[in-house]
C-alpha cells in the first residue's frame, strides 16, 4: 500500500513553511510592513496591529507545519488573510492613481511600467492569498492527512 501521509506533510511545510517565511521577511523589513498596514489602519495603529499579523502568522506556520492545533492555526491564518487581502487590492488602486496623478508628461515613461509591474504584483498577492485560504479552509474541514480525518 502506498504512503498517503507524505504528500499532506509536504503541502504542510510549504503553506506553513510559507507562512514563517512571510514572519521572518517582514520582520527584516519591519518599516515597509508597518507602513503597507498603515494603508488599512492608519500610521497609529499600524505597529500594533503589524505585530498582530506576525502573531497570527506564527500561529498559523507553526500549528500547520508541526501539525498541531491546525484548527486554530488555520483560524488565524484566515483572520489574517482578510484584512491582508484586501490591502493588496488597495495597494493595487494606490498604484494605479499615484501613476496617474504623475501627469500626462510621463504617459509613455517609465512609470507607466512601474505602475503596471505594481498593480500586477498586488493583484497577484490577492489571488495567492485566495488559494492560502482555501488550503486552510481544506484543512480545517478535512484535516491535514489520512489519519487526521
């Protein structure tokens, strides 16, 4: 009979493994990640609710990679994504309206190129963060393996 557990550890350590990555960059660029929060919670509260976000993505890496308390972890990871998902989808319309306030002189430049290269990015970041909830959704509902279901 063929091992059913390997590919659940496997999608285990990359989504939580993902999520402790995603901890661990943002941690180094500490300024850039409260200033993205800002764009949701004003400059304020940005800090407190940055530290917020890196506590509910620790929960969530470590609970899905050691395959411990998942439910929760995956609750965290959804309360996480909302507020986050919709960041990147603001982040894409700041893009494209800091572009266009730029002025027509800059039309054809360079700009036009970084907007375009922004709102893809964001919006990327959107449809990524739709898949990651779907895979905790699937976990939370089905468990993370043969023998969690």
């Amino acid at each position: 009979m063929k091992n059913r557990t390997f590919p659940w550890i496997i999608l285990r350590i990359i989504l939580g493994g993902q999520l402790l990555v995603g901890v661990l960059f943002n941690g180094i660029k500490w300024k850039d990640s409260v200033y993205f929060t800002s764009m949701l919670t004003g400059p304020d509260l940005a800090p407190l609710f940055t530290l917020g976000a890196f506590a509910l993505l620790l929960t969530a890496g470590i609970s899905i990679v050691f395959d411990y308390k998942v439910k929760l972890g995956c609750i965290a990871l959804l309360v996480f994504l909302v507020p986050a998902t919709y960041m990147h989808f603001l982040a894409a319309q700041q893009a494209v309206e800091l572009a266009n306030q730029a002025g027509a002189e800059t039309a054809n430049g360079i700009l036009n190129q970084v907007r375009d290269l922004a709102y893809r990015g964001q919006i990327s970041n959107v449809g990524k963060n739709f898949v990651l909830a779907s895979v905790a959704l699937l976990f939370f509902f089905h468990g993370t393996g043969p023998s969690k279901q």
